[in-house]
C-alpha cells in the first residue's frame, strides 16, 4: 500500500509557543489530505481538510487561527499548533487518499505542552 | 445519535478463535467502508475496504457489508495474539473524508 509519513512523531513543546508537524505522501500525490486528533482511548476526530493550492477546511469548532494548515505542494501538507496550551496535547495523524480513494494514514504525531 | 456505533470494548478471546468485530451506521449517504487496525501509540493501519454488500476477503480477513441493514462486520480467523489491536471501522460518501467507529479494542489471548 502507499506510505504516508509524518514528522517528527514526538514533540514537547512550552506552553504559549508553536510546533509544526508535516504530513508527506512518500510514493503518491495527495491534492488533498486530512488532519486528526485523537485523545487517549478515543477515536479519531477529523479536524480539517488540507486542499493543495487553496485554503483548508476545518470542521465545527475547530479553531482555524489556531491551527494553521498549508498544503504547500502534492506531496506534503503541514500543521502548525500556534501558542499551544496544554489542553493540545494530544495524538495528530494526517492521511491522504491514493488514486483508488484507499485512504493511508501517517504514523502519528504525539504532542506533550508543558 | 452517532453517525457510526461501534462497541468499545474490551473484547478478549483465546488464539485461534475467529473473531467479530461490527459496526452499525445510520447515514445513507456512506457507500465506502473501511477497517483499520490501530498499535498503541501507533497511525491507524488499512486493513478492507470495500464499496458494495457482500463480502470481501482477503487472508485470514473477511469484510461484510450489509447496506440494506446499514450493518459492517470485520471477522479475523484463527486470531493471534499479534492481532490485539484497537480495530476502527471507517465510511464515507463521496468526498473521502471518513467518519469512524470508536473502535473495539481486541485481546487476544496464549
């Protein structure tokens, strides 16, 4: 199957500061891309949809000034928590469909604010 | 109501059982189902995906659709205890994006 990396899959990070993650589609071209969170013990939740060459979609009451998305070209898209708190700590994982619509999903980024 | 209902679990059987895994949605609008298993810690891993009722299988794998009862099961023969794994199920429309299961944590057992 295709290969959807991430980067990096650990970060810690200061309260009030900001961290990127990046989404890389390895063998494939993604013109679109999806976001997640995930809390410890629960499913995914779908936090936005990365558009390459146009803005991001972001599902009901996720903040968009807060969680900033850039689909800079086919292949990556990245995620950028600004002035993170403790309450985002958690487990963001991107995917992206291949050509057949099979949906592949990164390995995770887990993000710790102190 | 959700969108998608999956037991949580915890399920746990023995090596070798055949396991059973359902989902039950209520918007008509799904047409493609999916099942992932999930590592601790871990991004969730493509395990069936399938468009139309029936089944699918594929190894020690079978996916079963049932549009008409808006019911998808996931059955794991002969279980190892390298399956234990959270397993999410996953539809969507047309659009690609997903809604998921909570998914079912699964044990299994020497």
């Amino acid at each position: 199957g295709a290969v959807v990396s991430q980067h990096p899959s650990w970060v810690i990070c200061k309260s009030g500061t900001s961290v990127k993650i990046e989404c890389r589609s390895l063998d494939f071209q993604a013109t679109t891309m999806f976001w997640y969170r995930q809390f410890p013990k629960q499913s995914l939740m779908l936090m936005a949809t990365s558009n390459e060459g146009s803005k991001a979609t972001y599902e009901q009451g996720v903040e968009k000034d807060k969680f900033l998305i850039n689909h800079a070209s086919l292949t990556l898209s990245t995620l950028t928590v600004t002035s993170a708190h403790p309450e985002d700590s958690s487990f963001y994982i991107c995917s992206a469909p291949d050509r057949n619509d099979e949906q592949y999903f990164g390995p995770g980024t887990r993000l710790t604010v102190t | 109501q959700k969108e998608v209902e999956q037991d949580p679990g915890p399920l746990s059987v023995p090596e070798g059982a055949i396991v059973s895994l359902n989902c039950t949605y209520s918007n008509s609008a799904f047409q493609y189902f999916m099942w992932y298993r999930q590592y601790s810690r871990k991004g969730p891993e493509l395990l069936m995906y399938t468009y139309s009722s029936g089944n699918k299988e594929d190894g020690r794998f079978t996916a079963q659709v049932d549009k008409s009862s808006k019911y998808i099961s996931l059955f794991i023969r002969d279980s190892q205890p390298s399956d234990s794994a959270t397993y999410l199920c996953a539809m969507s429309g047309t659009a690609s994006k997903l809604t998921f299961g909570t998914g079912t944590r699964l044990q299994v057992t020497l």
